[in-house]
C-alpha cells in the first residue's frame, strides 16, 4: 500500500488546496459530466426559481405605487405584462385596485412556477446524486476486489467498508445537494444584488460590503472543518472495523468474557465521532448566525439611508420597499450559499479518501498479451523460487520442486515454513520475487487470470460459504452449473445425505459464513464446490485439520474422490491424511529439505521422520506404513 494511500485512510495526510480544486475537477470530469443533461435541466430550473423569487421581490414596487395616490411612479409598473390593459393609467399617481389585483394573480402564479421549480429541481438532484454514488460504490468496490491479498491485509476490511458506504455518500451530498444549491443560490443572491443596484447603486453597496467579511469567514471555516471531516471519515472507519471484528469473533468475545471489553472499545470510537460530530456542527451552523449578524448591521442602514432619500424625494416608495425586500431576501441564499461551500468542502475531503483507493495500481497484473491456455496436463514446477513480504520477510528462499501431472504431492514442516505461500503463488495471489512458476512449462505470469484460474480448485481450511443457498454455493465453483452438475458434485462429496436431510433441501440457506452448517458440512459443500468446477489442478489447504474424527473421515472420502485423476497439492498438519501421496516435500524455512514418499522420508530419519514420531508419541498406535507399490 502507497503511503499517500495509508495516510489517507488513517488521516494523516494533508492536502493542499491545489489537491482540491484537482479533485473537484476529477468529479466533474468522471461522474458529473456523464449526467450533464440532467445537470443542465435541473440547473435551468434553479434558473427559474431565482428568476421568480427575483420577479415577486420586484412586483412590489409597482403595487406599492399604485396603492399609494399621489405616489411618484419610477417606472417600475413597466415589469408588470398586461397592466395598462387592465388598468389604463396605472402608475401614473392614481391608486388602482383592478393594478393591485392584476400585479396580485401575477404573484400567485410566479410563487406557484417557483414552488413547481423547486420541486423539480429538488427531485432532479437527489436522483443525480443516487446515481453518482451508484457508480463511485460500483468503481470502488470492482477496484477493492481486484487488490492482491498482500495488499487487502495491510489494511483493515472496515476501513474499506467505511470508505464504501461513508465516504461515498458524504461525496453524494456534496456533488449533488451542494454544488446545484450553490448554483441556484448563487444566481438568486447574483439576481436580488442586481436589482438593488438597478434600484440604487448606493443601497446596492451598502448591501454587499459586508461580502469580503463573508468570504473571509468561509475560507477559515473551511480549512477547520476540511480537518475534522477527515478525522470524522477515519472514527467512522475505526468504528466499522471494531464492529467488524467484534462480530467474526463473538465467540472468541463470549468464551473470554469480552463482552464489557468490546463495548468499551465501541463506547471510546463512538464518542470520539460525537466530539468530532459536535465540533463540525458548531464549525457549519455559525455561519447562520455570522450572515444574520451581518444583516442586522446593513439591512437597518439600507432603512435609514432609503429613508432619508424618500424623504428628500431621491427615492420613490416603490423603490425603497423593493430595495429592502430585494436585500431582506438576498441574505438566506448567502447564508444557504455559505453553509454548502462548507458542505461542498466535506465532499471533497471525502471524495479524496475515495479516490486514494481507486488510485492505488495493483501490484500483480496481467501482462501484456497474456494468452489463455485451454487445455492443462497438470504438471507444477517451482524453479529457484524466493519471495518475501511487503516488510522485507522472507518466506521462501531459491525454492524448486516439480509436481507431475496426476500426482498427488503433498506439502508438510512446521508452521511458518512456507507451505502456504507455495499455494498462494500457483494462482498468483502474491508474485514470486525471483524464480519461476510453471503450470504444463508455462510460466504463470504469462497467462491472463481467468485462464490461470479456470484451471484451479481451492478448498481451505475453514471453507467460506456465501450468505445464499447450499444450491449457489456449490454452483458458485463453475459459472452456469446446471442443477444436475450440482446434484452430481454433491453427491460425489458424500454431501447430498445431509442436504436433502435438511428442511430446504439444496433451497437451505446456510447463514453467514455458513454458520448454520456443522465444520464438516461446510467443508463438504466447499469440496463440492470444488469438484462441480471440473479443475485439473486441486489445492488443498488444511482442508480437514479443524474436523473432528468422524468428519474427517468423511471428507478424506470425498476428497479421494475428489482428487481423482487430477494433480492435487495438499497442505497437511495431520501427517496420517498425507502418507498414501505419491511425493511429499519437507519444508523448513521456506527451503524443501527433503522429499520422497512416507516410507522413504520416515528411514532417512530427518525432519519427517521427528514430526511424524512426535505426532504418534506418547503410546499412540502408528499408523499402518502405506505400499510403496
């Protein structure tokens, strides 16, 4: 993982303002520019609505004068379509109630064209945003699938998962809500400004002076709250892996007695978010109060000093009233205006946490013109192997071993000798540092993926089954598996017994991680799995160590079928579950130190021979030795 990626995601990084603006360009460019025709309609409709709030604020200085006789007109009756007809004379000094009625309806219908165009302004950008975090999430999550494993273990699931649903739709808001309500409240405030200059350009002035105060304040508010949204994100992150782990090991929690312990960790994240929650709040709801403030100083100053033009005949009533109005209805814009650049600053700070992700290349890719292989013997060879960790651990050191087509090898020694690694680079899970791994004399680098993989079988350990049914699941090995395919699979894994024994049949769903299923249950289905996706080459990784001694008699029985006619390489604690294989290799240190069959291996006397004798110690029957023939 690149350390702007993990500074990122822990909140340590910090960006400047030219990362910013990078990213506001990048948002536009990728996910706002694709529904610019749903912009563009949804910003003519914010037209609209500052068009109207605009007219109605203006439809008061004519009503005013023609409410008033004597009132000196300015004109202002000229906004209004279809006056003289209506009222001939209108404006001219003489009071006018068909004027007042006619300016009246106008209002009606500007407020119900504002009301409609609000509505669908409002409909226009929550459907944009949905689609936006749509995509981000489907970008985001092909990426997160396609890391290596080296790279999804150095850094926690949760973190992931937050960016995914957090991160996301903080960008959501942002990029739809934020970015149209600053356009639509730009316009407006642009719009009210306007008419208070056309009005009088000195009222206009007194109105807008206290704008470079406002900016000021936005730029300051800005930069704290950009801090505390990324440590927000990163407790929102913390919060989700707490929770994470706390679930995948409950019953590690409840046999320890860890229950209170989890609960405090929880309790410690949760009101670090809340001190941060709160903090970010008072930083976004002060700018209500500093426009407020702000208005309270020139909105009583544009009355005195209108006032005082009135009364030396210099302004007209019309114009007074449109003058307050228009600065009286130019303030919440500014206000809203300020609260979503606030906002707009969160999503950026989001949206930068989501694009280090997207950002990060993939270690292992394919190379160019990686060809397919359609047909595959099964023949494995390591030549002068080595690989090491992302922190410079070694794991294997010049490793060579050759597997035969139809063999069944087998790969023991102590823990930390490197045997799972041996199987994580035949489907290039992690990539060897030096050396080779061929597949039927080709090197595994030199095939795509898929055709890589579609020649290989995995069964673990601690075999994961999907939340679905037992029916998709063992489907899930071969894509398009029929329901006889499956049936057939199943049966092979001595599995079809136990399913059609169950309420559902093949319909049961098996919970969470299979939970709903006993260990060996789950393995079998796993081997099915396994069996249904026809491999040639199966991997066996401690596919019985956690079973007890019936289970894993059954699953040695559909392993053995399992393995039949396929080249098979089988990681094994238990030494009795590999003695009938045809090579075994001793590791130790990431090195073969020696290799041959259990007869064999056991009269050299070495480290096969110890861990064998140290498994059946202590008066435990030997096992029968297998034939050599």
């Amino acid at each position: 993982m690149t350390d702007t990626l993990t500074q990122i995601v822990m909140g340590t990084h910090r960006a400047g303002a030219g990362a910013t603006a990078s990213t506001y360009r990048r948002l536009w460019r990728e996910y706002m520019r694709p529904h610019a025709p749903l912009f563009a309609l949804a910003i003519g409709l914010m037209l609209v609505v500052a068009a109207t709030t605009t007219y109605t604020t203006l439809l008061l200085g004519p009503a005013i004068e023609n409410m008033f006789p004597g009132e000196t007109s300015s004109g202002m009756s000229r906004l209004v379509p279809g006056l003289d007809r209506v009222a001939p004379g209108a404006g001219g000094g003489e009071a006018s109630f068909a004027a007042i009625l006619w300016i009246a309806g106008l209002a009606a219908i500007s407020f119900l064209i504002l009301a409609a165009a609000t509505w669908g302004h409002i409909v226009l950008v929550v459907n944009i945003g949905e689609r936006i975090v749509a995509e981000m999430q489907s970008r985001l999550y092909a990426h997160i699938v396609q890391f290596d494993l080296a790279r999804l273990g150095s850094i926690h699931s949760g973190r992931l998962t937050s960016s995914f649903l957090n991160d996301t739709n903080v960008v959501r808001r942002s990029v739809s809500t934020a970015v149209t309500e600053i356009f639509k409240n730009g316009v407006t405030a642009a719009s009210l400004i306007l008419v208070l200059f056309l009005t009088n350009w000195q009222i206009a002035l007194i109105a807008t002076i206290v704008l470079p105060l406002l900016v000021g304040v936005l730029r300051q508010l800005g930069k704290r709250l950009r801090k505390l949204t990324r440590n927000r994100l990163v407790e929102a992150g913390t919060m989700t892996s707490i929770m994470m782990e706390s679930l995948d090991g409950i019953r590690i929690v409840k046999a320890y007695g860890q229950e209170g312990r989890e609960i405090a960790r929880m309790d410690v994240a949760i009101r670090r978010r809340q001190r941060l929650e709160a903090r970010a709040q008072r930083v976004q709801q002060i700018i209500g109060p500093v426009t407020e403030a702000l208005s309270s100083l020139t909105v009583p100053a544009i009355i005195v000093y209108g006032g005082w033009l009135a009364m030396n005949d210099a302004l007209t009533a019309g114009e007074l009233v449109v003058a307050i109005a228009a600065a009286m209805r130019a303030y919440p814009p500014l206000k809203s205006l300020s609260r979503m650049q606030l906002v707009l600053t969160e999503g950026m700070t989001a949206a930068q946490r989501v694009f280090a992700i997207l950002d990060e290349p993939p270690s292992i890719v394919e190379a160019p013109g990686a060809r397919a292989i359609e047909t595959v013997r099964g023949e494995i060879v390591f030549d002068k192997v080595s690989f090491a960790y992302a922190d410079g651990t070694p794991a294997l050191r010049n490793l060579s071993l050759r597997v035969a087509p139809g063999q069944k090898a087998a790969l023991v020694g102590p823990s930390g000798a490197g045997k799972t690694t041996v199987l994580n680079l035949i489907p290039r899970f992690y990539e060897a540092s030096e050396g080779r791994v061929l597949i039927d004399g080709v090197d595994v680098r030199e095939l795509s993926f898929a055709s890589l993989r579609s020649h290989l079988a995995l069964v673990t350990q601690e075999s994961f089954l999907f939340d679905d049914t037992i029916s998709a699941n063992i489907a899930y090995g071969k894509e398009g598996a029929s329901t006889a395919e499956v049936l057939e699979a199943a049966r092979n894994a001595h599995a079809e017994d136990f399913i059609r024994a169950l309420p559902d049949g093949f319909d049961t769903r098996v919970g969470e991680h299979g939970m709903r299923l006993s260990g060996g249950q789950r393995q079998r289905i796993a081997i099915a799995r396994a069996m249904v996706r026809g491999a040639p080459i199966l991997l066996l990784d401690e596919a019985t160590s956690a079973l007890d001694t019936e289970s894993e008699r059954a699953v040695q029985t559909a392993l053995a079928r399992l393995m039949e006619g396929r080249t098979s390489l089988v990681i094994a604690h238990r030494l009795s579950t590999v003695m009938d294989a045809d090579v075994i290799f001793v590791m130790q240190d990431g090195r073969v130190v020696e290799e041959g069959r259990h007869a064999e291996l056991l009269s050299r006397g070495g480290l096969y021979a110890r861990l064998f004798h140290t498994q059946f110690a202590g008066g435990a029957q030997t096992p029968p030795v297998p034939s050599e023939a």
